[in-house]
DNA sequence: CGCTACTCGCGCACCACAACTACAC
DNA sequence: TGGTGTAGTTGTGGTGCGCGAGTAG
C-alpha cells in the first residue's frame, strides 16, 4: 500500500506533480490541477511505486511497477539487482499536463489500466477543456522525443528514437499517428509526427487523402522522386549529381525540427491531445534554417543534372501536383508561428513558481499580488 | 468616399534571479 | 593543463501597454 494523497489525505497517492512537489490521488489530482490554466500546465507522472516519494520515470513491465530513476537503478542496475532484473522490460513513463481522463492516460500509459485505477469520473475541466499535453521526457531530458517504446531507459534516451521492437506494444497509437513501422529508417522524432500529422494533411491533402498512402508508397520522399538523378546514362552522370541530392533534401526535411508542437484529434470528440518535445539543444532558427535550406534545394530548378525525358512528360501532372504542394507548403510556412521553446527547463521551473506583481517578477521577501504556489492570491 | 471613434488582437517590454558563459589567475 | 573564482550574460512567465487592423456611425 503507497503512502496518501498529500491533498485529502484518504486516498493512495498515484500522481506526482513537480511543480508543486506532491503526491495526488487521481481525484485530487483533477481537482487541484482543475483549478486554474496554470495549474494545468503542472507537469505531473507517477509516482514511484517503490519509494512513495520520487516521480517515477519508468514502468517496469515484468515487475509491473513505477520506478523513478534511483529505485530504478538501485531494482535493475545497481549493486542491488540481479542478473534477471536487470533484463527486465522498462518502458519510459511519459509527463503529462491538463486533466486527462483515464481514456487519454491509457493512450499514452499502455500499462495504466494496470494499476487498477477506478476511474474518478470525467472531470469538469477535461469536458470543458478536452485537453492534455504531454510534456516532455519524463527521464528529465530535454529531448523533445515522443517516447511511446518500450526500450532500455539508456538507450531510449540517448538514440532519442523509437526502437522498431516497441512498436506493437503501442501500436494503436502509433496507427493513429498514421506511422508505418518502418518508417524513417526507425527513428520517430517528435517533430517528424508534426509534419506527417499536420503538414502532410494540409500540404498535400489534395492529392493524397491519406497519410498512408504516402508512407506505403515510399514516403515523402516519393512525392521529389523525380528529381532523383536518373539511371540511364544518357540522362547524366551521376557524378555530376551534387553533393546534397534531393534524396538526402527528403531526408532532411523529414528530420529536421518544423514545429516544435503537434495536435491531432485522438477521437471525433472534442478531445485533443497534444505532444509536444522541450528540446534543449535546438532554437526556432535551427529548425526554421533546415527547413528552409531543404526546401530551397527542393526548389531549385531546373535540376542540371535532369534532362527532361518522356517519363517527365508523363510525370509532369504529378509534377503540377508536387509543385502546388510546395506552394501550399511556402505559404503556410510563411504565415507560421514558431511557438516558444523552453530552453532551459529548470528555468521554467524557477519562474513558474516566482512570486510576481503584475506579472513582473519581485524581489523574494517583496509584496506580491501573484503567488504561482498559493491557491489564492495574496494581496 | 473619407473621417472619427471604438474595439480587438498581437507583439513586446518589464521584472528577479538561478543558471550559464567567458575570462583571468 | 586543469581547477577555481569572479563578472557578465541569458532565459524564464504573467501582465500591461502600445500599435495596427477592422468595424460602425
């Protein structure tokens, strides 16, 4: 049996919030982070299972519990563990933010309807608001890496990728996702969901009514195939192709960060759910630059190295149809808006909790009219 | 059609201070 | 060459204000 909930004090705790340092029970949790739009955006995971007081960071599949990282290391790689343990399947348990619904938990926690958790009840801010973010990494790294997988902690946060063997335990997700397996070569970063949910959608939702069709057909990078040296010798030398091809241009533009958010609606609700990545080591000119530098390849025309052949001029309506798509992709990357990028996170932290007046920060020991910690002002 | 008054939305500055960086020793 | 100390810089979020666009009279 856990400890209590830090709020009612008559419920096991299951909830670890960061922001404000405690252990909720699914009920309190709703109803303190319920309570305001900056309560919301508390980023809370489990709690561990072992100590009763760390956030867990992983689900340990074969012992079927919730380890923050020191019980973690202490159960599966430390001096503690056994041979056996340390093999066990740990699956990253992801933050999240808002009010979820046990639903929307389970979409992201495949294990959570395991910890026989009785549903509270749809809460009055997950009808009214429909929302929840998940966060970031719950390791704590800034990696902006949707972690879906199942994977050895280690390696989920250092490849920063999606391990193809984790794949069925999520696998409806990653269906909603419109995500074919194998997919950029393995790897699934955050950003790349984005641009396959929402810029193919909208870039290319004339010609493709669906995302699959794309990635059962080569990919994005099928829709620039053309541009690819041809292999007939007379049509070039493949030689004279330069040293960024179109093909690795495709790559690019799958890889490079677009946006840092993605949205799509989980169900034909009201319901919303939103990933997004709290990268570390990218800015908003990072990714504004790959994607522009991509698409400016992409762009470049006419290719010297591709003499237009009758297969072009049979190709040329997909041409027509690849070329309105780049337009609608300029267009709409000229009207986007790079949404903030938390940097630093322990920065965040400290400002979130920074007293303030009028929204400007104040001195520590200073009146203040906005406390973050309190749950009413002070004034 | 042009002018004025008003509303609305967006972008930016402000604040304290921990974290970070650069430099000298 | 690596460690330490110091000074300067950066970045974080909520709020208010200014400005431009749009609308009504």
């Amino acid at each position: 049996m856990g400890y209590m909930c830090d709020f009612c004090d008559e419920q096991r705790s299951m909830v670890y919030c960061r922001s404000d340092a405690a252990c909720l029970c699914l009920s309190c949790d709703r109803n303190v982070h319920s309570a305001n739009a900056l309560s919301k955006r508390h980023s809370r995971t489990l709690v561990c299972e072992r100590c009763n007081a760390q956030p867990a960071s992983v689900r340990c599949s074969d012992e079927r519990v919730s380890l923050c990282q020191n019980c973690d290391w202490l159960g599966h790689d430390g001096k503690n563990s056994t041979t056996t343990t340390s093999h066990h399947k740990r699956q990253t348990i992801n933050c999240y933010s808002g009010c979820p619904s046990s639903a929307e938990l389970s979409s992201i926690w495949s294990f959570f309807m395991d910890l026989n958790i009785s549903s509270a009840g749809e809460s009055a801010c997950e009808q009214g608001m429909g929302l929840m973010t998940i966060d970031e990494d719950s390791t704590g790294e800034k990696s902006g890496v949707l972690n879906v997988n199942v994977d050895q902690p280690e390696t989920s946060s250092a490849a920063q990728g999606m391990d193809h063997s984790s794949v069925p335990e999520n696998s409806s997700l990653a269906k909603e996702l419109g995500v074919c397996e194998d997919d950029f070569n393995g790897n699934l970063i955050t950003d790349e969901v984005d641009l396959a949910l929402e810029n193919y959608e909208e870039l290319f939702g004339s010609a493709f009514n669906s995302s699959r069709y794309l990635f059962e057909h080569g990919g994005i990078g099928s829709l620039f195939e053309k541009d690819e040296a041809p292999e007939d010798s007379t049509q070039g030398n493949a030689m004279q192709q330069p040293a960024v091809s179109n093909n690795a241009s495709a790559d690019s533009f799958m890889t490079c960060r677009t946006e840092p958010i993605i949205c799509y609606s989980s169900k034909p609700t009201h319901s919303n759910i939103s990933f997004s990545g709290i990268t570390g080591e990218s800015n908003a000119g990072d990714f504004q630059d790959c994607g522009a530098s991509s698409m400016k390849q992409l762009l470049r025309e006419p290719q010297p190295w591709c003499h237009p052949t009758a297969q072009d001029i049979i190709a040329s309506s997909h041409a027509t149809t690849r070329n309105n798509a780049v337009m609608r992709y300029k267009e709409k990357k000229k009207a986007r808006k790079f949404d903030k990028r938390v940097r630093y996170v322990s920065r965040k932290e400290r400002a979130d909790v920074r007293r303030r007046v009028k929204g400007r920060f104040v001195k520590s020991g200073e009146a203040y009219d906005y406390d973050p910690m309190s749950p009413t002002r002070s004034y």
